[in-house]
C-alpha cells in the first residue's frame, strides 16, 4: 500500500467554526507532514513530525494544531480561520533519514473559509 | 533560510518540442528533488539527485545535478500531452523540502 489518504476531500467552514483535517498512511513511515497550497504556487511546509514527535513548526498561526496520534495517522485541528486560509492542506509521508526518502502525498483536502 | 528559485515559471511547448526548467539554490543542497503535479493533482516524486554533478534519466526525462549543488535542471525531450503539469524542484535539508516556484507546462498538440 503506497497511499496517503486525506479526509475530508472538501471542507467549508466558517470563521467561528471547528474542524479537523485527518491524513493516514500504512507505509511505515515514521517522517508525516503538513502542507498548505494556494493557486498556482508550490507546497508551503506547515509542521514536520518525526517518530510521532512534532520536530519543525514554520511558524504556523495556533490557530492551526497538529496532532499525530501514532505512527500512522496525522491531524490538522482548524479552530477560528480567516479566509485568506483557503487552500489546498496536504499531508506527506516519507522515511526519516539521509536515504532517499520520497515524500509521499495524498490528494489534499480543499478548504474553504468563509 | 534557504531559498530555491525556479524557471521559467511558465512553458508552452509544441507536442515534439523539448524544454528545460531550471533551478537555483541561494545554498548548497544536501540533495534535490523533483515532483511533477497534475492540474487538480498531488505532487508526485519523480527523482532524488545527491552526488555532485550526477545525471539521471527516466525515459525522455534528464535531470542534473550541479557541480556546485546550488542547481539543477529538469530536461523533458519530444513533449508529449502527458507532460502536462506543474514540475516542481526541492531541495532537500533534513526532513525539510523547500520547494521552487515550480514551471507550469502546457502543450499545443
């Protein structure tokens, strides 16, 4: 199994609201990451856990908080977004390490914050 | 921090044509990698480069590596439909992508 699998595939909500975004994999891998993407530009790191330990925050607002329960699940908990937090939040994994370790990503979940 | 530039950031390229895209690190890079994603798609791995100076191929596909490891350049030959995408360059710094702006390719068949 080589699929990263994000839910939900679509999420609307409003600026009061709370919500969470949840990403899985079975690759073993024991490297997960956040990612945000606006239109046209490239894949923003948000948060880098490593062995279920949170190991790189970019400096991201609190008002976006990740979780990663085990080594196989990873959870981005939305609480009172502004709209210009719309895009596109991806999740990867990869093997930690110095070896090739492609990151792996699933198809994303498009956010839309009214 | 570290800063990778990439260009041209569009392509339209003739189906048959080839194209070069093209990136630049402000540092010098453990190792680069190169994703492509489709419209309305994931990033997708294509190749991880590490030794100065390294060439790899994947069919029509050529990636280098610079002297340097501060560039490296992704040459598509006989562009087909199926290149269709955006191809991003990253490179690499412990668990940390740092991803290019990424050339947008188009093709007129």
């Amino acid at each position: 199994d080589t699929e990263v699998t994000q839910t939900p595939k679509h999420l609307v909500m409003g600026m009061t609201n709370k919500k969470s975004l949840k990403c899985e994999q079975h690759m073993g891998h024991r490297a997960m990451y956040w990612y945000k993407q606006k239109a046209k530009k490239p894949p923003e790191l948000m948060f880098v856990y490593s062995y279920e330990k949170l190991s790189i925050n970019e400096s991201v607002p609190s008002r976006f908080s990740p979780e990663c329960p085990n080594s196989s699940l990873l959870n981005l908990h939305l609480h009172a977004l502004q709209p210009e937090d719309s895009a596109l939040y991806l999740c990867a994994s990869s093997h930690p390490g110095q070896g090739i370790n492609e990151q792996f990503f699933g198809p994303g979940t498009r956010l839309t914050v009214l | 921090g570290q800063q990778v530039m990439q260009i041209p950031q569009y392509q339209h390229v003739q189906e048959g044509e080839d194209f070069t895209t093209y990136c630049n690190s402000s540092t010098t890079l453990s190792n680069i990698q190169w994703y492509k994603q489709r419209p309305g798609g994931h990033p997708v791995f294509l190749i991880q480069l590490v030794k100065s100076g390294e060439v790899k191929k994947q069919k029509r596909l050529t990636f280098q590596f610079g002297e340097a490891k501060k560039n490296s350049s992704l040459h598509i030959t006989a562009t087909q439909t199926t290149d269709v995408g955006t191809y991003f360059c990253a490179g690499r710094n412990d668990y940390k992508l740092s991803f290019g702006a990424g050339t947008t390719v188009t093709v007129r068949a």
